[in-house]
C-alpha cells in the first residue's frame, strides 16, 4: 500500500463477522468474533510514497458476509483503499501446514538440480525476521531469495529465476529466530 500524504492515517474495517488488520506489520485492529456488521479503527502515521505491507482477514459463522477496508488523513477524506494505492509483485506464496509447525525448517528445494528455474522452500514456527540467502561453495554471497518478516505458521514457497547464476553448487541458507539452516543447491546449465 502507498500512501499520497505523509501524515498519520486512521484505518476502519467494516465487517460481519470477525476481523484483523495489520500496517506495516503491525496489528491494528483484532475483533475475532461473531458479530453483526461492526466499524473498528486504528492509526498509523505513514510517508507519502512508501510502501507499506497490509493483511487484513476476516471470518463469516453465519448468515449474510460483508468486508470493507477503509482509511482516511487529515488530507485524504474517509474512503475504499483505491486500487491505485495497492500493489502487489509478490510471487511468494504461503499457506497454513497440515500440521502445526514447531521449529525453523527449511524443506526441500524443488527441482534440485535445478535447470534455469526452481522453488525455495521455508517455515518458521513464530513470526519473525526471516532471511533466505545463496552462497557458493566457497561462501560467496550470490543472491537474497527471501528478507523480511516471515509469518509463524506458515510455510513459503518463493519461486527463483536461476537463468542468471553460474551452474555450480550452491548453499542456501535460512536464518530465523536465532537458528541458521543450510542445505545443497544444485543449478545447472539451461
């Protein structure tokens, strides 16, 4: 999300039934319950032209469903976050584990060896700072594939254009809540 003013934003939701908003990683608003459709805020001070990550989730238990994301500034009047303001680029996908997760795990890469393009696999099991890198066998940083906060429960899949790298074998290696894990990475010639 980016903002057009540098001023502190307030954020409502509107929802039937309950709701999360997190700003910049940061959670805002939490209402996790059945309810009629109910406004909830919070504020947020924001700079014109940053971006800014967003989540917002909501759940319906019965009945008629509604969901609604709002801000407003002292500049900008109370409205719908336009699309012009969102953005997403992300190719990173996460999704809830089958069961739950209980340490820093990082899981196979898919395909290995890799031929021009492959999938860098993580979990953790707290949100937290996350940090995937590569490096060559001789402990050369080569590229990030993953830096930022990594949701808790969740397990990422990031997928990686190799066409650029040198065939070789590589390491990568994830560093999250103090642990460093390390596996093989085989990249081949396309």
């Amino acid at each position: 999300m980016k903002p057009q003013y540098t001023e502190t934003y307030t954020f409502f939701t509107r929802t039937d039934d309950g709701v999360r908003l997190w700003v910049n990683n940061q959670l805002l608003i939490d209402h996790w319950n059945d309810q009629g459709t109910t406004e909830y805020s919070g504020v947020m001070p924001l700079t014109a032209g940053n971006q800014y990550p967003i989540r917002m989730e909501f759940f319906e238990d019965g009945g008629a469903a509604e969901s609604h994301l709002l801000w407003q500034s002292a500049s900008q009047p109370k409205q719908v976050i336009p699309p012009t303001a969102l953005s997403t680029n992300n190719p990173i996908t996460s999704v809830e584990p089958a069961e739950p997760i209980s340490r820093v795990t990082l899981l196979p890469t898919a395909p290995n060896p890799a031929r021009g393009s492959t999938h860098f696999r993580f979990a953790v099991p707290n949100t937290g700072p996350a940090t995937l890198r590569l490096f060559s066998v001789t402990g050369r940083f080569s590229a990030t594939v993953f830096q930022g906060v990594a949701d808790g429960q969740r397990m990422y899949d990031i997928p990686f254009d190799a066409r650029s790298m040198a065939a070789g074998v590589y390491f990568e290696r994830l560093e999250a809540a103090g642990i460093e894990l390390t596996k093989k990475v085989v990249i081949l010639r396309h």
